[in-house]
C-alpha cells in the first residue's frame, strides 16, 4: 500500500475510491504518569509518552490500511493525522485519507 501526504502520485493516474480511516485510543498507566512526573520536574523529555503515542498511531495507520485494501485500493493520498483526548488519560489518535485505485 502506498501512502502519500500529497493528493497525487507523481506520475501516475488515478481512480478516486473514498475517504478511508482508520482510528485506536490508548490510554496512559499509573507508571506512566509518575515517570513522567518526575521527567517534567526536570525539563526531560517523555520517551514514555513519545512510545504510547508512536505506538498509538501505527495502529491507526494499520486500521487506515485495512480499510483501504477492504474497498480495493492500491495507495492513499492526502493522508492526515488527527489527535484528540476523549476522556481523562486516553488519548485517540485517526489517521485518514483518500484511497485510490493506481492506473
């Protein structure tokens, strides 16, 4: 599957299928929050976080993936990334895009 950020592929031709998506929400553990408590403290970075987020939206990409092959798709354009809170701790993140079928 070829993803784009752009909304065309360079040199080819192309058939507009639809928008696709794909979305997973994680939700941050005790562990996390008291090291990154103590990283805040003294100005670090939060690997923990930066991992639970990075592994958070593979998934959506993953979930954006299937959908894109189960209407028959060869690559998705216009790729985007949306993140949102949808409760205390879990964070949400939907990636979505346009798939299209490659001439």
């Amino acid at each position: 599957m070829i993803l784009s950020t752009s909304d065309r592929i360079e040199g080819r031709e192309m058939e507009t299928i639809g928008i696709v998506r794909g979305n997973a929400a994680r939700a941050r553990g005790v562990g996390y929050d008291i090291t990154a408590g103590i990283r805040n403290v003294f100005g670090c970075s939060v690997p923990e976080y930066t991992k639970l987020m990075t592994e958070t939206r593979d998934e959506a990409t993953a979930n954006m993936i299937q959908n894109a092959e189960a209407v028959g798709a060869d690559a998705i354009v216009a790729v985007r990334y949306s993140t949102s809170t949808i409760a205390s701790g879990v964070s949400e993140i939907l990636a979505f895009g346009t798939a299209v079928k490659l001439r």
